[in-house]
C-alpha cells in the first residue's frame, strides 16, 4: 500500500472518529482569514508551535466558512482538539489554549464574514496583507502550477473583469455555489483589503481584528509575533521559528508598464489601508 493510500486511510479514520466525538471538541478561538499569499502559512507554522495554541487535527484550513459551510457546524468541530486535551494544555503551561485554523479565503469570500459572525461569536481574527502587485502576480504563479489558470498573467489580468461578473451573485443566490473564477482568478479583487477588512469589522468589530504587513513580519518577525500574542491575549512561552513558506520562484520579471499599471490600480485602496495599518504599507515607505 502506497504511503499516500496509508494517508488517505488515516485521514479518513480521523474524520469518522471527529464526527463522532465533535461535541467534546473545541471550538477556535481565532482565524487567520487571509489574505492568500501574504504569508499565512509561515505565520501558522509559528503560531502553531506555541504550546497554548491548538490546530486543526488535519489540516491547517478546514474552509468551512467559505466553500464546506453546508456540512454544518458539528462536522467544523470534528477538525479541531479535544476538550480534554485542551485542559492538560491549560494545565501545564498554566494558561487558556485557543485553537485556530488558517483558511486564506475567508477573507475574500463574500458570505463567510457573516456566517463566521454568526457561529463563532467573540472568535478573534487575523488578517495579512501584502505588496498587491506582488500578492496578484505570487497568486497567478500559485494557480499555474496547480492548475487552476491557463493564460499569462498580462491576459489574465484582462479577463479578470469578464471571469468574475455576476458571480457574487450567483454566491448570495445558492450559498453551496463554489466559483472557479472567485476563488482562483480575483488577481485584483483579493488586493482591495481595506474593502474587505471593512465589511469584516461591520459584523464582528473593528477591535477583534488584527491586520499585519506581511513585509514587517518578514523583515523583524519577533516584535510582529508578540503583538499578535498581545491580541490573543497570550504569554511567550517559547522562542519560535520564523521561516518562509510556500514560496514560488518567479519565471520571469513583471513588464514595467503592467506594474505601473497595476500600482496605479491599487494606490486609492492601499491608501485606505493606513487606517488598519496604523502606517504607510511596507511597500510604501
């Protein structure tokens, strides 16, 4: 038996026994919601090496809130620890555990704002942003290579438009409606955080909201860590390892013109970020 069937068969195991023993599991306390490709896997990884935070048992996005939500809440919580080994965390190391997922489209999906509101009441959320040329283009590459896009980027671009209209739409109308394009062509779309950032805090509140620059995590990651244990409420108990994930290699340089374009496209958007920010974007300054 190839090791991906063992797996498969693991998994599988894992979920049957999730769904039968949800009610003793924990809920998360917070959310890495986005943005795609801004660093929330490198962010996980450290997060999840505190001994107070508790992941998901399989993966680190369970994409409830945005593509799974007709599953219902008690196969969301059969991802997560249980209570019981939550308790033995809280008692060697003397704190509350708070157990998290990481799903980058909860941010840009337009009804998984309202439904986490909804089902998680008092759940914090974290939210990175990064360069938006740079995420568009980072995020183009992703889905060539997993191959969910077929054209160049320049064209891409172009399409983006045409590909997404009415699909928004079409979400509010079917709620299990799952879109190609929403998902994995919003090149521009999912660069407009102050939008989405602000239809977030209208139905959970601006305080449980933390927004980092991915450029200030990746530049000096230790004062970015605490402050994000600051808002979880938190001590440092260890001295995590701040590393680069999923990271692709660039094939070729961006044209000049489609990033003068591009930056010109972003500039009103990223100005309205400073008020989340609290400072000129990192790849502004």
């Amino acid at each position: 038996m190839s090791t991906g069937t063992l797996k498969r068969a693991a998994h599988g195991v894992s979920r049957t026994t999730g769904r039968i023993t949800y009610r003793t599991r924990v809920l998360p306390g917070f959310l890495i919601v986005g943005a795609q490709r801004c660093g929330t896997t490198s962010l996980y990884r450290a997060l999840s090496s505190h001994p107070a935070i508790l992941k998901p048992v399989l993966h680190k996005g369970v994409h409830f809130f945005d593509v799974a939500y007709h599953r219902g809440l008690p196969w969301y919580q059969a991802h997560f620890p249980l209570a019981l080994s939550a308790r033995r965390a809280g008692r060697a190391h003397g704190v509350c555990p708070i157990a998290f997922e990481s799903s980058p489209y909860y941010l840009f999906h337009p009804l998984a704002p309202e439904r986490i509101a909804r089902d998680l009441p008092g759940v914090k959320l974290i939210a990175l942003v990064r360069d938006p040329v740079e995420r568009a283009y980072s995020a183009h590459a992703h889905e060539l290579a997993r191959g969910f896009e077929t054209e160049p980027f320049e064209r891409a671009i172009e399409l983006e438009e045409d590909r997404l209209r009415g699909e928004v739409a079409r979400m509010h109308e079917d709620p299990r409606y799952v879109s190609h394009a929403h998902r994995h062509h919003a090149y521009r779309g999912r660069g407009r955080y102050a939008e989405q950032l602000d239809r977030l805090a209208a139905l959970v509140g601006r305080d449980r909201i933390h927004v980092i620059d991915s450029g200030d995590l990746f530049a000096d990651p230790e004062p970015v860590y605490d402050r994000v244990l600051e808002f979880l409420g938190l001590p440092r108990l260890h001295d995590p390892v701040f590393e680069r994930h999923n990271a692709r290699p660039r094939t070729a340089p961006m044209p000049a013109a489609l990033r003068r374009s591009l930056e010109s496209y972003f500039a009103p958007h990223d100005h309205h970020l400073i008020r989340w920010l609290g400072d000129t974007p990192s790849w502004h300054r």
